[in-house]
C-alpha cells in the first residue's frame, strides 16, 4: 500500500512540474474571437466599454441582466434611452421596447444583425456590404466629418439595404463605394439608431485614443437622460469569494487543479478494487517415514547388533527379488544365481558373494561383524542399482 501511495504521489509531482514547464514556455495567443462580453479582457470584448460607458452617459446607465421583456413587465417608464449591444433579443422583448420607442423612448441598437421582426417592422435588412481587410466608417452630420474610425483587425462589413426614404442616414462605409451602416428611424414619439458595426466598442478599437471621438459622436444622438442597458452578458452576479474562483480564473492553477483531482480520481479508482487476500503459507507435511528410518538406524547402531541388521537387510533383499524380478527365493542355489543374474544383468561373481553374505544374515548361529555388514549392504546395492 505504501509503495503505491509513492508511486502516485511521484507520477503526480511529475506530471505538475511538466505542465508547469510547459505554462512557462508557452507563447501567450490572442484571442480575436468576438465575444462582445462585458467580462471579457480580449481584443474583441466589452471590458473597455463597461468601465467607461457611465463617463461616456453621464452616469446614467442602468445595466439590466434580464430580458426587454422581463425588464418592462407591469412597469411603466419614463421616457428614457434603450442600448443593446450584440444581445439576442426575441420577438415580445422587441415589441415592449417599440411601444417604449412609441410612447418618447430613444433606442440604440448597435449589432451585426437584426431579427426579422424588427427587419419587417422597421423596414430594414442587414447585409454583407463589402469585404476587406480593412473599414472605414463615417458620420454625415457636417458637425462630425472629421470623426472616423478605421477597422484594421476583422471588421465585420456589415449594413443596411431596402432602406425606406424615411430612414435618415447619420453614417457610412466609405470606399469605392459607400455603403448606409448608421441610420435614424423614427417610431411614434421617439427614435430608434441602429449601427451594424459593434466592433467600435469593442477593447482592441476604444484604447485607441483617436477613436473614442467617433464612439462619442454616434452616442451623442441620445439624450441626456437615464439609459438601460439591456445585454445577456450584463449579469450582476455577486462575484464568489472561494479560493476556487481564484484558480480555476488561472490557466496554470486550473491546469494544477485538474491534474490533481485527475490523478485523485485514478487514486480511488486503483484502490477501490478488491485487494487479493494474502496466500497463507502452508508449510509441507514432513516426510515422517524418513523419520522413521532414521529412528530405527539410530536404534540398531545404539544397540550394535549387526547381525540382526544384516538379517533384515536380507529378508528385504529377498523380498524385493520375489515382487520385482518374480524370482523364487526359497533355494538360495546356483539356479537362484543365474535367474538373478539374467535378470538385473550383474555379474555371477558378485551376486554369489552376496548370497554368501544372505545365507550368514539368515542363520542365526553364524558369527557377524559390522564388516560383514558393510560388504554385504554394498553388494546389495550394486545388484539393485
């Protein structure tokens, strides 16, 4: 268990000190994505614009995190100033902010795209005008002919077709040709500004001195008075105090954070597994017939009796003759010899030897030694070898 809890541990530390080799080698990318969001820090977020929209209002503005719709539900308003930027709106949001418009409301409506709604209502499309890499907008207003803007990083070339002659025209895309991106609808008693091109607002274009004077003129149109920011992206959520909002909002903590609850995850994972039980050692039953023999040894050579060890030697000799070589062993004569000697293929001379030595173990009144003994066992053996 210890061994494994070292094994992890080092494979974690491991996979730590690569990913933060790899965070501190790696080239920081921009991101051009167009989030439009109010949180986002990036070229093409609204970070600039959220810091700086109630200098540029005359701290007025009201951020609203729910819908049109929501917003004006049971509620009846002043006339005031409506501003959504790039935000989604559906059809019954749309229809609460034009009976505001109607009833001395000014909207600003600063997107890539309309709904269709508002498109038949107001009489208006959104279109692809042009493409390049670069857009140069204007205003017409001769008051504001020297306030321009020009979109160098991925502008969107958006604007307006099948305008009606009502529609009054306060900007352009100019070029070889110019193009309507900034127009004037009335609508009952108020006004409604659509602008097709929300890159303005956007970090990368307001931190550029020069084009704030733009961003000013084209607001300057609405009146000094309370403005409601309706935008999804607005959402007035009390920032969490964790400590886990602090590192996941890190590339490299979070990157440490993932890793670790990875490499806990395949920690419980391994460890959840049924252990195999250890295998008792079961020590071998002890050969006790060895003990044995060497029991009764111990007994004879304590005695000292070879002669009774040398007749049991023989009687063993014989008995193996009889169920082994099926050989008679009651006649201990030449016959006996010559069968025993086809049979184990040893020669005469030694098995007539031994059966000198049988025949002296198996009479009782013959004189034995432990020489005697000695020869005879070795001669047994040779034959039975």
């Amino acid at each position: 268990m210890n061994k494994t809890i070292r094994l992890y541990g080092i494979i974690f530390i491991v996979l730590l000190v690569i990913l933060a080799l790899l965070e501190l080698n790696k080239t920081q990318l921009t991101d051009w994505r167009k989030y439009y969001d109010i949180d986002k820090k990036s070229p093409f977020g609204l970070y600039v614009f959220d810091k700086e929209v109630d200098n540029l209002l005359s701290n007025q503005v009201t951020k609203a995190a729910i819908s049109p719709y929501e917003y004006y539900k049971g509620k009846e308003k002043e006339p005031h100033n409506i501003l959504i930027v790039q935000s989604p709106i559906d059809d019954e949001s749309w229809k609460r902010i034009l009976n505001n418009v109607a009833g001395g409301s000014d909207a600003m409506i600063i997107s890539t795209y309309t709904s269709n709604f508002i498109s038949d209502t107001l009489g208006l499309y959104h279109t692809i005008i042009s493409y390049g890499e670069t857009s140069t907008l204007k205003l017409t207003d001769k008051k504001f002919t020297a306030d321009s803007i020009v979109l160098n990083k991925l502008p969107n070339r958006t604007g307006f077709r099948r305008i009606r002659k009502s529609h009054e025209i306060l900007g352009k895309e100019v070029g070889e040709k110019e193009y309507a991106n900034f127009i004037k609808v009335k609508h009952g008693k108020g006004t409604i500004y659509l602008h097709s091109e929300p890159l303005i607002l956007t970090n990368y274009y307001l931190l550029e001195s020069d084009n704030s004077r733009y961003v000013e003129s084209v607001f300057s149109y609405l009146p000094n008075r309370e403005t409601v920011w309706f935008s999804r992206a607005n959402k007035q959520v009390a920032e969490s105090s964790s400590p886990m909002r602090f590192i996941l909002s890190n590339p490299p903590l979070r990157y440490a954070w993932w890793v670790f609850l990875g490499g806990l995850l395949l920690f419980v994972i391994f460890n959840a597994k049924r252990k195999q039980r250890i295998v008792p050692v079961i020590e071998p039953l002890e050969n006790t017939t060895v003990e044995f023999v060497k029991s009764i040894g111990n007994l004879y050579l304590q005695e000292g009796n070879p002669h009774d060890m040398m007749a049991k030697k023989a009687q063993y000799f014989l008995h193996h003759v009889r169920t082994e070589f099926l050989i008679d062993t009651q006649l201990l004569d030449d016959k006996f010899i010559r069968d025993l000697h086809l049979k184990t293929g040893k020669s005469k001379s030694k098995i007539k030897d031994a059966t000198i030595f049988i025949r002296k173990g198996l009479n009782p009144n013959a004189r034995v030694t432990e020489d005697d003994l000695i020869k005879m066992n070795n001669l047994l053996d040779e034959i039975l070898d």
